[in-house]
C-alpha cells in the first residue's frame, strides 16, 4: 500500500474549514486505497488521519519525545522519535508522495525539507527518487510565486524557471490532489 504523508498546522479546531477540508482529504485519500502518515497530534493532522480511519484508512503517526503529547485518537500506528529532525526524516521517509495542507512554519520545514531532498537529488539517492509533492492553493501559492523569482537571477531577464519548480504541484481541493496521485503513481 502507498502511503501519502500529509503536512498541516496543529491549530484548526474541529468543525473549522481548513479541518473539514482535511479530513475530507484523508477520507478520500483512504478510499483511493492510500495509508496516510502524519505528524501524529492535533489539528490538520488529527483531521486528515480521521478521514482516513472514517473510511477504514491505515494511519501512522510520527511524533516526538520532545513533545509531551499523545499521538491523536485516530492513529493506527506510532513511531516516536528522540528528535525534532529525526521526526521530519521518518516524515519523509515514510512518504510515497506528500500533501502541504495549510500550516505555519512547521509545515513550512516539512515543505521545504521535501522539496529540497528532491530539487538536489538527495530524495532519489536516499529514498528512491523523485515523488509527487502537492502543495494546497490558495494558501502556499504566494510561497511558491515566491520562490519562481530564483530563475531570474541567472540571467535577470526573468525567461529562466527555478528548477525546483518542476518538483512542485498546486492542487485547488482534496479531489484534485487524489487525481494527481493517481496520476502519479
């Protein structure tokens, strides 16, 4: 079974928008036949992992000893980690693919940890190549527009792309990222 990591921020409440659309994700994510892995505690990490489970989804949590808390209700399986970096390294390891819901500069790292590992190689060298990364819009899409600006530092006349840029995928809702996957793997 592939296993799809899912990034997102601690903070949604249940019944919030950005955590319904979460947990809509990982249910739709488990009927297409994908484990879901996540950070493990709260939040739209806690709502992905309980879409799945909803729609009878295998779920994994990474969590961490630096953090006090339990892994959230609706995850299958743990594994705890010593370390914060220890913690994004399993995160990614334990990836077929990965989601970047809404977050702030947790999900940030996870983001651009992955897409980093990818952009240099390193990604195929350790973990088996290259992998879908889908970023949710409107919410990461000033980061990315961002970050399109690198290309024109090589010649300044804005015609070169980042080539970081190929390894990223805007995706609008969860149906479009469950299309992608399939697509892609």
């Amino acid at each position: 079974m592939k296993t799809v990591t899912v990034f997102g921020s601690s903070l949604p409440a249940e019944g919030s928008y950005a955590y319904v659309e979460a947990q809509r994700l990982g249910r739709l994510l488990a009927e297409a036949g994908y484990a879901v892995c996540t950070g493990g505690y709260g939040g739209l990490m806690e709502a992905s992992a309980r879409g799945a489970r909803e729609a009878g989804g295998h779920t994994v949590g990474i969590t961490c000893v630096i953090w006090p808390h339990p892994a959230n209700a609706y995850i299958v399986e743990e594994f705890r980690t010593q370390g914060y970096t220890e913690r994004l390294m399993t995160l990614i390891e334990r990836g077929d693919a990965f989601i970047a819901l809404p977050g702030g500069t947790g999900t940030l790292a996870e983001l651009a940890l992955v897409w980093e590992m990818m952009n240099k190689g390193s990604l195929a060298k350790t973990l088996g190549g290259r992998k879908p990364l889908l970023v949710m819009a409107p919410y990461w899409q000033p980061v990315i527009e961002c970050l399109k600006q690198e290309g024109q530092l090589k010649n300044g006349d804005g015609k070169c792309t980042a080539p970081a840029m190929d390894f990223v995928t805007l995706i609008q809702t969860p149906e479009h990222a469950v299309e992608e996957l399939r697509k892609s793997l």
